[in-house]
C-alpha cells in the first residue's frame, strides 16, 4: 500500500502565503462595487461605462484561467504565481492612479490577468504542499472560505477605505497584501511532477479567444440587452473559437486541455456543478439585487444579503471535513439539492421578508457546499504534473457559470421565474452527478500513459 508523505515542513506559513492571494482575488472581485458613485464622480464617468469598472476584470480573468492553468504546469506553479502577485500590484497601481474611466477599465482588464494567473497555480501549490488528499481536501475548503471572505468582506472594507479617502484607496490596499503575500510564497515548492509539456499555442489563443468572448458577450447581454449586434456577435465568436479548438485538440502534439482528461466522466461532472453552482448563487444574487434596491435603501440591501453571503465563509471549512468522510459526490448532491428547494421556495411566488431569507440560506449553503467538493475532486482526480491545467479549466467553468447567471437573471423580472430556472438547472445538475460514481479516492496514476504527448 502506498503510504503519502505529510504536509511539507512549515506548511502553515506556505499556505498563508497561498491564502492571501485567494483573500485578494475575492476581495478585488467585490470591493469596487461601493466605490463606484465615488468614482463616478470624481471621473465625470457616464453611467454605461460603470458596470464595465468591474466586469473588465470579470471577462480577462475568465478569458485567461484555462491558459493559465496549462502555463503554470509548463513553467512551474510557484514561478507563475509569483509573477503575478507582483503583476496585481503593478496593475493596481495602475487603477489606483486612472485619469480617467477608460483608463480605470483598461487596468481593470489589466488587473484581471495576474488574477488569472494567481487561481489554478494556487491549487497546483496546494496540491504540492499536502499531498494526502484528505489534508488536502480541509485545506481547500479553508481556502474557499478565506476567498470568500474576501468576497463578503470587500464591500465592508470598501465602504470604510472611501469614507477614509476616496475611491483610490479601494485599488492601493492591494500593494501592501500583494507584497507580503509575495514575501510569504517563497519558500513554497516548485515540483511539477514529470517531463515539461511543450506548449500549444494554438490551444492557448483560441481558448482565451473563446472563453473571453463568451464571457464578454454575456455579461454584455445581461447589461444591456439580448438583440443587439455586439453580444450576438461576441457569443457567435466564441462557438466558433471553441470549435476549431476541439479539432486543434484532437490533432496537437501536446493540447492545453488533453481531450483524455476531459473524457472523464469525474472530471465533466466537477465542471459542470462549478457552472451550475456558480450561476445559481451569482444569479440569484443578481437578481435579488436589482429586486430589493427598489424597495428599501442600498445599506439596507446589502445587509439583507447577510443570510446568503455569510455562509461563504463558514461552509466550505465543514465541507472540506465531508468530502473525507463520506466523499465528494454526496456533498455535491447535497449542495445541489439544496439549491433545488431554494430555487423551488422560489417559485412558490412569496416576497415575505422570512421566504427570501429562506431561499438565501438555502442557496448561500447549498452552492458553497457544492464548490469546494468539485475543487477538491478536481484536485484529486489528476496527477500532479497537470493539476494547474484542471484546475484552470474548472475555475474558468466557474467564472463562465457566473456571467451566464448575471446573463440570464439579468433577463427576468419576477422571482417566480427566476426561482423555475434556478431548480431546473440544480435538478439537471443533480441527475448529471446522480448517474455518474465518482469514487471516494482519486488513482490519477493510470491517466498518465493518455494524457503523455502524442509522438506525431
């Protein structure tokens, strides 16, 4: 029987310096939001370029994950994230000091390639610092609940940073967390695990081509509407992209995202609760947003939220503890199924203040059940050399499910019937993960004669 090594010597200090980069993408994912009539004013920006200040950043970190993730298996996790950290800062900087909006939204964009570097290489160095998969299966539930705490804690923290001296300081506080978690990351391991993989550049550029496209037609139609040239046009780019890319993976030497891994049925099923989870929770979020502002004053909205955001933090930490026990599948059925009753309470059509607190428990437990048990199954279904690449693909299925939520929830107006899209696609989720095993125990060692370059 083959006995795994502990966790690496000093590995708390190590993970503190992989966590706080995971602490800074949520923070940076949620922060500006409260800044924006600060910013507006201060710029003179019209109001169609504020919704673009965040999702910039949205669409460039989701166009570059799976690119990303097959960089940092080639280069070596640590290197890249190491780069990018110091990347983040720099473009910081760069929001920090914009004249103007489009100069804001250009560094936004800027921003969100470190971002996209930092997310799957972070993985890859916790896969490397605790190979026992169940260690490692608590520590990425930690890792969950710190990023979502950046996530809940950003607007918090941005409230007090543009009460203390305007918008900027949102983009500067990035500089001293970048630097001690730059400081903290370096004595984490480099090991890659195997032969390096030559890169496949024609994989690398239609990827980021697709998915930026995809990203950014539907954040675009969910803003500004469905009919209208630019989002049909940017989806329609991106069905294109993607099919040329399966060719190209079927025919390259060394593909970006080996078509053996995803013939797994384990790893299509963790893609497909990261969508699914991600859309519903983001969705809803979306939508329960553009509901309650029109009632009630916008502090009193965000504390609304409280029974579905606070739950980030405190669930993924317990869900890491039963993905060991009783293993990945159940818990993501459970998260499902509890996104299921949340969007059914939904649709039963009651605005009371104790039903949409329900639907946000539910919901706020369920997908943040459900995510960190698809990461964790990620991790462990893959050998080490390609853990990045897994873990690129399956944060980029994250990022896509939740611009489709904005995308989609964005469309509807009544809860009712957000509430019979949120439960048919959990129900279609849970049939997926229903009809396929996933074993408790991942043995990543038999995909390594598939996933080795083709000799042509």
């Amino acid at each position: 029987m083959t006995v795994l090594p502990p966790a690496r010597p000093h590995a708390g200090t190590k993970f503190a310096g992989i966590a706080a980069g995971s602490f800074m993408i949520g923070l940076d994912a949620s922060v500006l939001n409260v800044a924006l009539p600060d910013m507006r004013r201060e710029l003179h920006a019209s109001a169609a370029s504020l919704p673009w200040t965040v999702d910039a950043y949205t669409v460039v970190l989701a166009g570059l994950l799976l690119a990303s993730g097959s960089i940092a298996d080639r280069f070596g996790p640590r290197r890249v994230y190491r780069v990018a950290l110091a990347g983040f800062a720099l473009a910081s900087l760069v929001c920090a000091a914009a004249p103007s909006a489009g100069v804001l939204i250009a560094g936004r964009a800027l921003l969100g390639a470190p971002a996209a570097g930092l997310v799957p290489a972070s993985m890859a160095l916790l896969a490397a610092l605790y190979p026992d998969p169940d260690h490692r299966s608590r520590k990425i539930g930690a890792l969950v609940s710190i990023s979502g705490l950046g996530i809940v804690g950003g607007p918090v923290l941005g409230g007090a940073l543009v009460a203390a001296g305007g918008w900027r300081l949102v983009f500067l506080v990035n500089l001293p967390v970048a630097v001690l978690t730059l400081l903290a990351s370096g004595g984490l391991s480099d090991h890659r695990g195997g032969t390096p993989r030559p890169l496949d550049l024609a994989g690398l550029l239609l990827s980021v081509a697709g998915l930026t496209a995809l990203t950014f037609g539907l954040v675009d139609a969910g803003t500004s509407g469905w009919v209208r040239p630019l989002p049909l046009g940017a989806l329609t780019a991106a069905a294109v992209a993607f099919g040329v890319f399966s060719v190209v993976q079927r025919r390259t030497r060394a593909p970006v995202l080996p078509p053996a891994l995803t013939a797994l049925a384990r790893v299509r099923t963790d893609l497909a609760v990261a969508v699914v989870s991600q859309l519903v929770f983001y969705g809803l979020l979306f939508t329960l947003t553009q509901w309650m502002v029109r009632d009630v004053s916008p502090l009193r909205a965000g504390l609304s939220f409280l029974p579905m955001t606070v739950p980030v933090i405190f669930i993924p930490m317990v869900t890491g503890r039963l993905v060991v026990r009783f293993g990945a599948r159940p818990v993501m059925l459970a998260g499902l199924v509890l996104d299921l009753l949340g969007g059914l309470l939904l649709t039963m059509g009651s605005t009371s203040t104790w039903a949409i607190v329900a639907v946000q428990v539910l919901i706020g437990a369920g997908s943040p059940l459900a995510i960190p048990a698809c990461i964790a199954d990620m991790s462990a279904a893959v050998p080490l050399e390609l853990a990045a690449t897994g873990q690129g693909a399956l944060n980029a299925a994250r990022q896509a499910g939740t611009a489709i939520g904005v995308a989609v929830f964005g469309t509807l107006s009544a809860l009712s019937t957000t509430g019979i899209v949120l439960a048919a696609f959990a129900a279609l989720t849970v049939a997926v993960v229903s009809l396929n095993r996933l074993p408790r125990r991942a043995a990543p060692g038999h995909l390594r004669a598939r996933l080795t370059p083709n000799p042509r």
